[in-house]
C-alpha cells in the first residue's frame, strides 16, 4: 500500500540541493518499512548507512551510534561528530536515521553533520519534523481502507489463514477502527489464530485494540499499539499531556473555538497545539480560514482512557456537553434565516460532538436541555435525515419529562410529531400533537396553536374526511392571520391548500400555494421557500399545468440540493422522475426514482418507497417489460399496505396498469403481482438497476 509513497521520496532524494528528508506520522504508520524500502532502492546507486536509535536514550550518545555505523573513530583534535563528518564527506551516500523523535536536541548534530558533508543526503523517520530550514518533510498519512484491507488479508494468509469472502464487511470495518495503521492492523491480524475477524470487530468495540499484543519479535516498544502510543507520551510535557488527553473528548474533532473554550485560552494554548501536530498526536486542518484539529481514533482511545484514569473525564465531558448543548440551542434561531445553510453545514460537521453532548446530558438527568436542544434542531434532523435518531432522543428524553417546564414539553412532543410525520407515522403523530395542543392552548400560545391544528388537519385529511379537515385548517388559519406571523399563515395556507387538492379544486389549491409562497419569499428563509415551490409543483401537476409544475419542481430541488434538504431533494426528484415518465423520457425517470428510492430507504418511509415503485413500475411498462411492471405495481401495494393508492401513483397506474393487464390478462397479472408482494422492493429495484436479485 505503500508503492505510491516511494516516489515522492526518491524524487525529493534524487534532487541534489535537497540533504535533510523527514519521513514523519504518528507511531505504527509505516515509516520505518517504507524508509528502509527507499534505502534499499538507492544502495544500488550509492553507499546507505542505517543507525537506528530507538534503543539510545540520550542525544548525547547520537554521534556514537552514527559514528558506529560509518566506521568513524574519535580522533586527536577531532570531535566524534566532526569525524563522522570527515568520514561521509565526499561519498555522496545516504545516511538513514530511523526512529529520530525521541532525541530532542539532536537536530543540532544533523545540521553539523549536513555542513560537514554537503553532498550526502539525510534520510530521517520520525513522528515529529526536525523543524530544520534544510528539511523536505514527506507526511506519512495511514494506509487508505482499500489497502488497508489488503495489507490485512495478506497478513491473515502469511499466517495460513484464509478469510472467506463473508469476512470482507468485518475486515473493512476492522481496518477503519484501527485508522489504517499498518502497525495495527498487524497486531490486529496476529489474532486470527485464535479470533474470527468478526469476533476480533467485537474485541475493537470493547476496547481491546490498545492491548492487543503482536509478534514476539517486535521491539517492546510496538509489542502493543498501547506501549507504540506511551512512547510518544513519554515525549511531550505534563501540560501537553493533559491538553492531548482533553482534546480526545471531542468526536469527529473541533474547531480553535472550542478548544479554547474547553481548556482555557492559556499563553501555551499554540504552542503545545503545534507541538502536538509536530508529534502526529493530533491532525490540524484548515479551511476557509478555520482550523480544525482531531485526532486518528486509536489515539483517541488512548487519550481517552489516560483521562479517565487521571479522574478528570467527567469534568472535561462536563465542559464539553454544555459546549454543544449551547451550539444546538443557538441553531435554533439560525436555522429560520438566510444563514441557514452554512449552519445546516456547520451542524452537519458537528454532529457527532452533539450526539456526544445530548448522550452526556441524558446519562447526566439534564432532561430538559437536551429537549431544547434537541428540539432547536428540528429543522436540522428532518433537512439532513437525522429522522429516526431525533425521534429516538426525544422518546428517550420525553419519557424522563416529569419536572420539564410545560413551554419546553409542548414544543418537544411537536416537533415528535413532525418527525414522526416524515417517516409517515400518522399514529404516533396523533398523541404528541393532541398533548401539544392541549399545552399550548393552556399558554395562549397562538402561533403554535395554529401549526399544530394544521397538522392535525393535515392527518384527518389523509383518514379520509376532508369536511373535519377543512374546519381544522381553515381555524389553523384563522389563528395564524390573528398572529400576523407569516411563517404560521404560509404554513396554514399549505395545508388548506392539500383540502382543496382532495376535492380536486386545483384553481383554488394553487391560489393558496401562490400566496404562501409570496410571504415565505419575503422571509429569507430557503428551507420554507422549498417547501412552497415544491407544493405549489404539485397544485400545477394536478390541474395539468406540466410545464410549470417542472419549473416549480426544479427550483425546489436546486434550493434543496444547495441546503443538504434531503426531504426536499428527494421529494422533487420524485415529482421530475414523474414528469419525465410523463413525457416519455424513461431513462431519466428510473434515474431519478432510484435515487429517491435510496433516500426513502435511509430515512424507513416505506410509504414513499411505494410511491417509487409504482414509478419504477410505469417505466417498465414503457419499456415493454410488463412482466417486471406487475411485479413492481404488487411490491408498491405490499409497502402500501393499510393506505390507499395515493394521488402521486394514480396517474401512473391509470395510465399503465391497463396496458399491462390487456397484454397479460387479468388472471396473470394478479399472479405477477403476488409474485413481487413476495419477493420484496429490493429484488425488483436490482432488475431496474441492471443488476441480478439475490
């Protein structure tokens, strides 16, 4: 895995103003192998002396182990050094210093020894640069998964142990844990003989990568990943230490921002920062101006557990979830305005800090901020798909609500509802948003008043009554336009605008889009303006104004696309998919739908993915596959299940289903069908795709 890295080096070797090359990266990255690999390449063209000083504890023994291995000896007048300079002076040779780090002071000696011998080139491994003028640092980064997983099998078969093909998902996933070290992935390896890779996956979850032990032969110092990582601990200063151990309690990393608001600003904060970089212990990347630093996860762990040990974890996971409870909350506001998406990016980047956050708030009995924060993010978990793991939160929270403020229960059980609502889970809508209104009506809070009435006149219509539908929607209205508040008056107007589409008064459902959409342009927020474009799509579909419907959808699906809404997204892909089987375009419609059909897949709204096959469905009945249409129209109606066909699907099957059973017959197409209810969504989505059904 390493063939790419050697020619940087060589290139840089091979350049005769370049004398000092560094190869530096964390412990167990491989830079000792690929030196000597570099080494052994050049000995064919020019002399290479190797001195490896793991074993040497003091700097002032460096000149010793080189001159050792040159051949040099201390002569009258002359230091060791200096005839150590004498001797390679000339040679043009190539002089390899593996495992430099832990000899601070030493670089003093390398730069004697490059003034002494112009014309010999200095190759060095170490986790930290020498931070010389001379130098050419090569960063070695671990292994990228593809390689990684081969280096693993490779070290399984040396060992006599064939890995089934079964193994392939634990073996990546192994190789992903251990962050693509080849020093890992070796001590890691070495337990096949007695651990199956899906068992060895088990032991990486229960934290026993550190204490893995490899071969006898290894220096102590790489026995375990653990005493690979203590080497470089032993290195850094006690404040370093304690910074490195702090930083671990970030998941995913974190900005210079919170840095300094987890430890403090401190006159050393950039310093040891930097040091830390230089040593491999942390990564730093910068963009757009910002810094980001994070660490390889098996030095997490590390770091993690030394913090534990020291008693401070709790403290610093205490600092750490106030951080990002804050942030979460901060959203919330955020979220409605034109900034949305850079914070929808922003929060996107910070998720696994805010799971971490919500985990310690729960686990600490903070029941009602992570309700606030969980709840600030609505908007966040429904743009971005967070769908089943925000009603997962909030279930979690809201059954431990017994002392919450009444303000803070109402707008969490809404926003349940609203999650629960894109999964298409009308009955677990239904309790949350009664026991939110009751709530909010108690409060006088008008403008959640009318969102959740809406709502639940949205949900009476999907039962079937569009007359209690229309009463609840046109006094979710009402009260909205009492509020004057655009944003619920929009809403409303969407929902009342559904009721009219059920009665087919499609002049009426536009004229209310057109003005919900006028007041949400005037707002700056991109997230309602798609919502708008997207319905008022549907209300030019359904009074077969095809060419503005696909403006209206493309619009969406841009607006959409831009913030990471993948509801939207999806949503207008679908509707575009529809229009291109509309007009005969089938290839871009399967495109599409297949696309969606992912989305729906990640998000478990089985409802949605119904829709798509009966899409999936028509464009095979175009294609002259009409076997393949029935089976596909059978699997939508085992998705459907309970629910009826849907004014999404209607066209499609009036249009096509016909076609498939005039050429088929009644008698077989009903066969068919019950033959795709059978073998499910994914076996037929494999025959549109080009692929075969498992």
């Amino acid at each position: 895995g390493r063939r790419t890295d050697l020619e940087p080096v060589q290139t840089l070797l091979a350049r005769p103003e370049v004398g000092l090359v560094p190869i530096a990266g964390p412990g167990g990255a491989g830079k000792s192998r690929l030196a000597l690999e570099v080494a052994g390449a050049a000995a064919v063209d020019r002399p290479v002396h190797l001195a490896g000083l793991a074993p040497i504890a003091d700097r002032e023994l460096f000149p010793a182990a080189v001159a050792r291995v040159v051949g040099a000896r201390e002569t009258s007048g002359r230091s060791l050094l200096q005839s150590v300079g004498d001797a390679l002076a000339g040679t043009g040779a190539l002089l390899l210093l593996d495992n430099f780090e832990h000899l601070p002071g030493a670089e003093h000696d390398v730069r004697e020894l490059l003034d002494a011998a112009p014309d010999v080139t200095i190759l060095v491994t170490s986790r930290v640069p020498l931070r010389l003028s001379a130098e050419h640092v090569v960063p070695l980064a671990p292994l990228p998964m593809d390689d990684a997983s081969e280096l693993f099998a490779e070290l399984a078969a040396a060992r006599g142990i064939v890995l089934r093909d079964d193994a392939s998902g634990s073996i990546a996933e192994i190789c992903r844990r251990l962050d693509g070290l080849p020093l890992a992935i070796e001590l890691v390896a070495s337990r096949l003989v007695v651990l199956p890779p899906a068992e060895v996956l088990r032991a990486l979850d229960e934290g026993l990568a550190l204490e893995m032990e490899g071969p006898v032969d290894l220096p102590e110092r790489q026995r375990t990943l653990g005493a690979t990582l203590d080497w470089s601990y032993e290195l850094l200063s006690d404040r370093q230490r304690a910074l490195h151990e702090a930083l671990a309690i970030f998941a995913g990393g974190g900005s210079l921002a919170d840095v300094r608001a987890l430890v403090g600003p401190g006159p050393e904060l950039l310093s040891d920062l930097e040091a830390l970089v230089a040593w491999s212990l942390l990564r730093s990347d910068v963009a757009d101006g910002q810094v980001r630093v994070s660490m390889l996860e098996t030095l997490r762990e590390h770091a993690l557990s030394r913090l534990e040990a020291s008693g401070r974890l709790e403290e610093v996971r205490r600092r750490h979830g106030e951080r990002f409870l804050g942030l979460a909350t901060e959203a919330e506001e955020a979220l409605e305005g034109p900034g949305q998406a850079a914070w929808l990016e922003r929060l996107e980047l910070e998720l696994d800090n805010v799971r971490a956050a919500l985990d310690w708030a729960l686990g600490a009995g903070r029941v009602e901020e992570t309700l606030r924060a969980v709840a600030a993010l609505g908007r966040f978990w429904r743009a971005h798909g967070h769908i089943a793991e925000a009603r997962r939160l909030l279930a979690r929270a809201l059954a431990a609500a017994d002392d919450v403020p009444p303000e803070v229960l109402a707008n969490a059980l809404w926003w349940s509802a609203r999650q629960a609502a894109a999964q298409d889970d009308i009955e677990a809508e239904i309790p949350d948003l009664e026991a939110a209104l009751a709530i909010f009506r108690e409060l006088d809070r008008p403008r959640e008043t009318a969102f959740v009435l809406g709502e639940l006149g949205w949900i009476t219509l999907q039962r079937g009554d569009p007359d209690r539908a229309e009463e609840l929607c046109s006094e979710a209205l009402s009260v909205a336009r009492e509020t004057g508040d655009a944003a619920a008056i929009s809403a409303q107007l969407n929902y009342l605008a559904d009721v009219y589409s059920a009665r087919d008064d499609h002049l009426r459902a536009l004229a209310a889009h057109e003005e919900a959409l006028e007041l949400r342009r005037t707002l700056d927020d991109p997230l309602m303006v798609a919502n708008s474009t997207y319905n008022l799509g549907i209300a030019a579909f359904e009074n077969g104004e095809i060419e503005r419907a696909r403006a209206a959808f493309e619009e969406t699906h841009a607006l959409a696309l831009d913030l990471g809404d993948i509801i939207h997204t999806a949503a207008a892909d679908f509707m575009l998919g529809e229009l291109d089987l509309h007009a005969g375009d089938v290839e871009s419609a399967e495109r599409r739908i297949l696309r969606c059909l992912d989305v729906y897949g990640e998000l478990g709204s089985d409802r949605s993915r119904a829709e798509c096959l009966v899409v999936l469905g028509g464009s095979a009945a175009a294609r002259g596959r009409l076997d393949d249409a029935a089976r596909l129209f059978g699997a939508a109606g085992a998705l459907r299940a309970e629910s009826s066909v849907n004014r999404f699907e209607r066209p499609v099957l009036e249009r096509f289903r016909p076609v498939v059973e005039s050429a088929l017959g009644a008698a077989r197409t009903a066969e068919l069908e019950r033959e795709g209810a059978r073998l499910g969504a994914d076996a037929l989505v494999a025959v549109v795709a080009g692929a075969k059904p498992h």
